[in-house]
C-alpha cells in the first residue's frame, strides 16, 4: 500500500504509522525506565540507577525476586493459567468440532450465545458468575446442609470465571483452522480401519496444532494478565494482578515497574516463539 501512495499521502501516512508506534510504546517504555529508578518512588525526578527493584533483599528496596508477597501471587497466577489454558483448548476443539461437523436445530443461536462473553464486560461477567454461584452455594446448603466451597470466591471460581470469555476466543481460534481442514483425509483414515478417535488424533489433531498453540499461547497471556473478572471472583490468595492494585492503592515502590517489565518480556517471549514454533508447524503441514 505504501509504494501506491506518493507526495503528501506518503508523508502523512508515515507520520501517522510512526506516531502510532510512539503512542504504544512510549507507556511501556516509561513503565520500564522507572523500574530502575533508584527512588522509592516511581516517579520524577531520577535519582540514578539502580538494581535494587529487583535483586535488592531488604526494606524499603526490596526486589521482586525477593518479594514472598508477589512472588506467592505470581504462582497462583501461573496455576491459574495453566488450568484454564488446558480447560479452555478441550472446549474449544470440542466447540470448534460440534460447529463444523454436525448440523442440528438452533445451531445459529448456540453460536451467538458461544459469542456473547466478548461483548459482556469483564467486570458484569464475573458478578453474574459471583452472584450465581452464591445464590446455587446458599440453596444447597439451605436445602442439603452442604457446604460447596468451590463456589465461594476463590481459586476455583477465578477458573470458572476465566473459562467462560477465554474458551469463546479460543474456540474462533481453532474454527478457523478447521474450517480448511479437508475431512475425505479423515475418511480415508477411516476406511483404513483406524476408528473415530484414532483417526482425530493421528490426522485431524496434528492438523490443528499449529492453531492450538496460538490458542494456547493467548489463552495462558489473557487469563495471566486478567484483571476485571478476576477482581470479582478473587478469595484469600490474589493472582498477580490483584496483588499489584492492591498495593498500588498504597503507594507502592517502583517494585511494580520492575514486574510490569518482567511481564512485558515474559509476553514477548512467549510471542515470538510461539509465531516461531506455529510457523514451523504450517511449514511442514505443508
């Protein structure tokens, strides 16, 4: 598109996409400045450099790596994660699966309502789910004397919370790698002899990888970094998130820029292999 343009056009499109980049990069950027401020402070004016936001071991300068506090949050965040990335996969390639292989009455409105967590604010998702799964908790135990505690607040209900609006993109993600997916190879794997399951892991699945690996590389960054479900379904351990909005709320050190910046280079990391790993993958697929 850039060549096609000239003059004026050309000028004003490469100061638009260069004021682009600025605007995103220019937060971030000062987030990871401040991270090595050797201030107690995240905030102007510098006070030199220093690694103490990191590796330093006692108050007031004491480092992420050193921070039981957030390196505890850090953890739920991570098992949190992992469970809903695996969760979310399982239901998506199911979904994905149900769309494209059978037809059935009111599949347009299954599909709509498979929809219908990206549009519902993250904040009014998780009280729906707080206040449905008080008010079953609260019947059950009215009724039964039962005490379901995997429907309070917690670690269980930040999965089902999170489940509920990351499966919805993982399921797009791996329907739209399905959709190219030629079955008579399925077909022919069944007239081989191999039975339905067989036949799904040994040809369909391998096709699908490459988009299960996006999807689970999305589902792991979304449910890490989420922050508004969370914040209504949290309990007595608070992921990562929560924990820094707490102590944000105190006037925390530029601790908080150091993990923000880990964060950031977590996010890349994990990016950038897995466009590697995904491109290797339709490469030989191909």
């Amino acid at each position: 598109m850039l060549h096609q343009l000239r003059g004026p056009a050309k000028s004003l499109y490469q100061f638009y996409m260069v004021g682009f980049l600025v605007f995103l990069a220019l937060p971030l950027s000062i987030v990871a400045v401040f991270a090595f401020n050797d201030s107690l402070f995240a905030a102007l004016p510098w006070q030199g450099f220093t690694l103490d936001w990191f590796v330093g071991q006692t108050e007031p300068k004491l480092g992420i790596f050193y921070d039981e506090g957030l390196l505890s949050s850090i953890g739920v965040s991570a098992s949190i994660a992992c469970l809903v990335t695996l969760l979310s996969l399982v239901l998506a390639t199911a979904n994905a699966w149900l769309f494209i292989r059978f037809d059935f009455p009111g599949k347009n409105w299954l599909y709509i309502g498979l929809l219908l967590p990206l549009v519902i604010p993250g904040v009014i998702l998780g009280v729906a789910i707080l206040v449905a799964s008080s008010s079953l908790a609260n019947s059950v135990e009215d009724v039964w004397g039962w005490e379901l505690e995997w429907l309070r607040p917690g670690f269980i209900l930040v999965v089902i919370g999170q489940v509920a609006f990351i499966t919805t993109i993982s399921t797009l993600v791996v329907l739209a790698r399905l959709r190219k997916f030629d079955f008579s190879l399925e077909e022919a794997a069944l007239n081989l002899g191999a039975g339905p399951w067989v036949a799904f892991v040994t040809v369909v699945l391998p096709f699908l990888m490459p988009a299960l690996i996006g999807a689970a590389v999305v589902s792991f960054l979304m449910s890490f970094e989420n922050f508004n479900t969370t914040l209504m379904l949290v309990g007595s351990d608070a992921p990562l998130t929560i924990a820094m909005y707490d102590r944000l709320r105190e006037g925390s050190t530029p601790v908080l820029n150091a993990v923000s910046l880990l964060l950031m280079l977590g996010s890349a990391v994990i990016a950038l292999t897995s466009m590697l790993f995904s491109g290797d993958k339709d490469i030989s697929s191909k």
